[in-house]
C-alpha cells in the first residue's frame, strides 16, 4: 500500500518539475535574445569565425546602443580582417559614443 502511495506521490509531482524548468529563463536579469547572441558570438570566437563575430556584435549593438565595448571589438575584428577604413570608421564612431556620454 505504501508503495502505491509513494508510487502516485512521484507520479504527480512530475509535471510541476517539468513545468518548473520553464521559468529559469525569466528568473535571469539578462534578456535570453542577448544571452542567445552572447554564445553565438563565444562559439564564433572559439572557431575563429570573424564574419559571424561581426554579425553577432551588431545584433548585441542592437540591444545596447553607443556601448564603447562592443564597438572596440568590431572595430579590432576589422582590422585584424585589414579593413582598415571600417576599422577607423567605426573606432570614430566609439569615440564619439564615447563623447556622448
């Protein structure tokens, strides 16, 4: 008898651990948009690929605007691709958030 009490008790309980797993995206401060664009840009990086870096700061730009950060990095990305007028264009453009402040 006990064994078929235990057995219900867990049985029932499942669903609200399941439905427990679907609010830890709410419970974060950073929205999950930005989170997703953060390891798309870490596994970018890891893989060495510079054009999805670049994708995936602009959409981070996108969600923070005039952050000197983000745009130091897409400015280092062009010029280590040698695109050195984007690269100076855009360090510009970091100063000049940078003034704005």
């Amino acid at each position: 008898m006990k064994k078929i009490i235990i057995a219900i008790l867990i049985l029932g309980s499942l669903p609200c651990l399941t439905f427990a797993q679907d609010n830890v995206e709410g419970d974060t401060l950073i929205p999950m948009e930005v989170q997703r664009q953060i390891f798309v840009y870490g596994a970018a990086k890891k893989y060495n690929d510079k054009m999805m870096q670049l994708s995936t700061l602009y959409n981070l730009l996108a969600f923070n605007r005039n952050n000197s950060a983000i745009l130091d990095s897409i400015a280092l990305i062009y010029f280590g691709l040698q695109q050195y007028v984007s690269a100076a264009l855009d360090k510009c453009r970091c100063c000049f958030a940078k003034s704005q402040r």
